[in-house]
C-alpha cells in the first residue's frame, strides 16, 4: 500500500523565496520516489495573509503542479499554518519545513526511512542542537537564545528533546491529530513545541533527527518578541503540568 507524505511550508511575504524552494522540494521528491516507490506525497504553501506576490506566486505553483497545493489564512504564525494544514490532511505523514531550505533537504529522505523502519514512530523531531548535528551561519545571539530556551524547557517542562525548535517536525497522522486536539490555539513557533512536550507526556515514540542547518539571515522572526512569547507559554504549560495535568 502506497503511503503519503505532506510536507507544509507556512510563508509570509516569501516572494524571493517561495518559488525556488518548492519547486526544489517537489524535484527531490520526485526523486525519492524511484527509491522509495511504496511512497507519494503532497507539497502545500500555507500562505499566513501574505501582502507581497507571494498569494500569487503560490496559486500559480498549485494551478501548474499536481503536487502542490496552495492554501490562504488570514492568521499569521507557523502553529495556525500548521492546524489549517492539519485541517486538510488526508495523508500517512505530516510534517513542515522552512520554504528557504535551511535544513538540508536530503533530510526528507531520512524522514521515509524512519517510518518505514518503525511502524510505531510517532514523532520525528529535527535538531540543530544534538552532538551529531551541524549548524552553518548561526548569530551568536540566536544560538544563545535557542540553548537558553531548551534548557528553560527541561528546567520547568521536563523536555526530554535535545532541540524543540527546529524547523522541521514529521508526524504519523493519527498523531497530530491526538496532539492537536490537546494542545493550545497558540498560533505561533511556541504550537509545535507544545505538541512535542504533549508527545513527551504522552509516551508517544519520539526519535531525534540530527540535521544539517544553514542560517536564514533574511529571516523575519522578531527576536525579543518571540523569547517574551515563549516564556509565556512556558509558564502556562507549567502550571498546567504540575497543577492541572490533563493526563
């Protein structure tokens, strides 16, 4: 039985960016599939209420390829992009990638091996932070920051993960849909750090992937702004794990 993997790109304001990456991503898959036959897959640009030609540019990718699919939410944040996805998903496998490619793409291909090899895999969790991984490029603010948080998650949350906020996560279906039904309406980063602390408590099987990373300088994450909305979050599921478990 042939199985499916759907592959996310949350974007805004991706016009530079957005054709290439996809484009790149559908090419490898292609690919892939000459080894991996028993699997397909589904590419698709959820747009977070771009105001540049990204809406464009994404409707024609989706009118000139069967694999990709273009979707438009009017809430910004990779959770909301990541739940509207979830939404539509008929696929075996879900998961969501950065559309600049910052982590190496030939990564997908571990993605189908690992759930090839482990039926019961429920989780496959990127890190930039693991012995085995290697980051390119990245500021030095940024890589304090990313540490810094990890270690505020395994202080307060019990993290279990060597890295939470690695951009690229792959779910069992079934899976997610668990997770999301437990999980907050956060509509940032903080989303998917959430379903992976759900996925710890849960006792889901979880593996790490050591990645290989370049750093985006051209992001436009807000720096302060994103910490402050992360020790938020934190604070909430701290509560809610030590005073009002849910499980």
């Amino acid at each position: 039985m042939v199985k499916t993997i759907h592959i996310l790109f949350p974007v805004l304001n991706e016009e530079k960016r957005l054709e290439r990456g996809v484009l790149t991503t559908q090419t490898y898959m292609e690919s892939l599939l000459l080894t991996y036959p028993l699997w397909d897959f589904l590419l698709t640009i959820v747009d977070n209420g771009s105001t540049d030609q990204t809406q464009s540019i994404g409707e024609t990718l989706a009118a000139s390829h069967k694999k990709i699919q273009y979707l438009r939410i009017d809430t910004k944040g990779v959770g909301a992009a990541f739940r509207a996805g979830l939404a539509i998903n008929t696929a075996d496998v879900i998961g969501y990638m950065d559309v600049d490619l910052s982590t190496d793409i030939t990564h997908l291909e571990d993605v189908l091996r690992a759930f090839d090899q482990s039926p019961t895999l429920m989780l496959l969790n990127g890190s930039r932070l693991s012995k085995a991984s290697k980051m390119d490029g990245r500021k030095w603010y940024r890589a304090l920051s990313s540490r810094g948080l990890v270690y505020l998650l395994k202080l307060f949350l019990s993290l279990k993960a060597s890295d939470a906020i690695c951009g690229f996560k792959f779910f069992k279906a079934e899976a997610a849909k668990r997770l999301a039904e437990s999980s907050s309406d956060e509509n940032g980063w903080f989303y998917l750090i959430e379903m992976l602390l759900r996925a710890e408590r849960m006792q889901m099987h979880i593996d790490e992937l050591p990645v290989r990373w370049e750093d985006d300088h051209q992001t436009t994450v807000h720096f302060f702004k994103q910490t402050a909305n992360y020790l938020k979050h934190i604070f909430r599921l701290y509560i809610e794990f030590h005073f009002r478990s849910k499980f």
